[in-house]
C-alpha cells in the first residue's frame, strides 16, 4: 500500500547505510541503497520516513558538510530517478506536469513523486526547479495539463498569489502548490498538497467527468 508505514527498523538500517555511503561522498551508493529500499518499502515510504528527515538534519556549516550533503542529495536524486524507469518504454504522462517554482533550486520531492507515479505505472512531464512563472504558462498552453504541482522549498518561491493567479490563468487544469514552502494559505482555485501520498493521490485521480467501467 502506498501508505504503508516502514517498520522503526528497516528506517533506522536504511538511514544508517544510506548516511555512511553520503560521508564517503559516494553518490552513486546512495542511490543504490535508494533504489533498493524504494523497491522493498515504495517510494513514498522511502521519501517520506528516510529521505526528508536525512536531508532535514544535515545543516551543511562547514565545507565537508555540504560536500556530504550535495552527495546525499545527488544520490537520492538519480536513484529516484532510476526507480521503475524502463528505457524504451515511457509511460503515459496522464497530463501531469510537475515544476518547481521560480528561482526554486531544490525539487527532489519533485522526483520523489515521479518514482510514485511510475511506481502506479503512471507518467508525469517533470520540467525540474526554477521554472520561471512565463515558461511555465507557455509549457501549459503547449501541453494542456490537466494537473500541475508547483514545488517551493522555502516561502521566498512559494509565492501563494502567484500560484492563485496561474490556476486562474488556466481553469480547466487543476493546480497545486507542494513542498514546505508554501506557508501562506493557497485559496481557490489552488490547493496545497502537503504529503506526497495525497500529491500521488491527486495526480492519479481520473479525469473529472469521467466515470469508470459500469457494472
């Protein structure tokens, strides 16, 4: 299930292995060990109960510190990347775009909810961090997303008016903000996603309107 919990134990010896591949700077480890708990416990489970309190409690101070924390997040990155990708067979996108927010660097979370998605057998247009608020408008009017989910890491990019202003922009695409930086409150048409199983949830939800198979 996608919500499932992974038992205190395996999250402590996923931690522990994960942290001691990032000090010896071993990126390529990391998303390993990355790619090896998604495939046990589901990306969710990994993202949200190892990846987020790992890179939450690196501050990164001193110049090994952020040499360790670059090679964890790199790590988490392309192993989220890799997980339940088949090289020649894309799947569908279903009309989900994800982004990050203007001048956003980090999106992790966005990659962290791309490997849920495939791991549903669903596709998504992931176009990165810091995509400015034009590109975004003009990939949606080239696209015709039926979902966006904007990531902010901090409340300088999360920007709620904005994110306001674009799901008006775009009425028939449903628009969300995700991430911890969207601390103003997102009104309608927006919405604010705040775990990565509701942002899987939302993405994977059928098009409204259309109602399945009849019995």
């Amino acid at each position: 299930m996608l919500t499932d919990p992974m038992p205190a134990g395996a999250v402590e010896a996923a931690r522990k292995q994960i942290s001691l591949a990032a000090e010896d700077l071993d990126s390529s480890r990391v998303a390993l060990l990355v790619g090896e708990v998604a495939d046990v416990w589901g990306a969710a489970a990994l993202w949200e109960q190892v990846c987020v309190p790992m890179l939450a409690a690196l501050p990164g101070h001193t110049a090994i510190g952020v040499a360790v924390e670059h090679a964890l997040a790199e790590g988490v990155r392309v192993g989220l990347d890799a997980f339940r990708r088949v090289p020649g067979r894309p799947l569908p996108t279903g009309g989900v775009l994800l982004a990050g927010a203007e001048q956003e660097t980090h999106g992790l979370g966005l990659h962290a909810l791309a490997a849920a998605l495939r791991e549903r057998s669903r596709g998504s247009l992931l176009f990165g961090p810091a995509l400015p608020w034009t590109a975004l408008a003009s990939a949606a009017r080239r696209v015709r997303p039926r979902i966006v989910v904007l990531w902010a890491q901090t409340p300088v990019t999360g920007r709620a008016y904005r994110l306001v202003r674009f799901a008006r922009d775009f009425p028939t695409t449903r628009v969300y903000g995700a991430g911890p930086g969207w601390i103003e409150p997102v009104g309608a048409p927006a919405a604010r996603l705040s775990t990565l199983p509701a942002a899987v949830a939302a993405c994977a939800a059928p098009r409204p309107g259309r109602a399945g198979p009849a019995h």
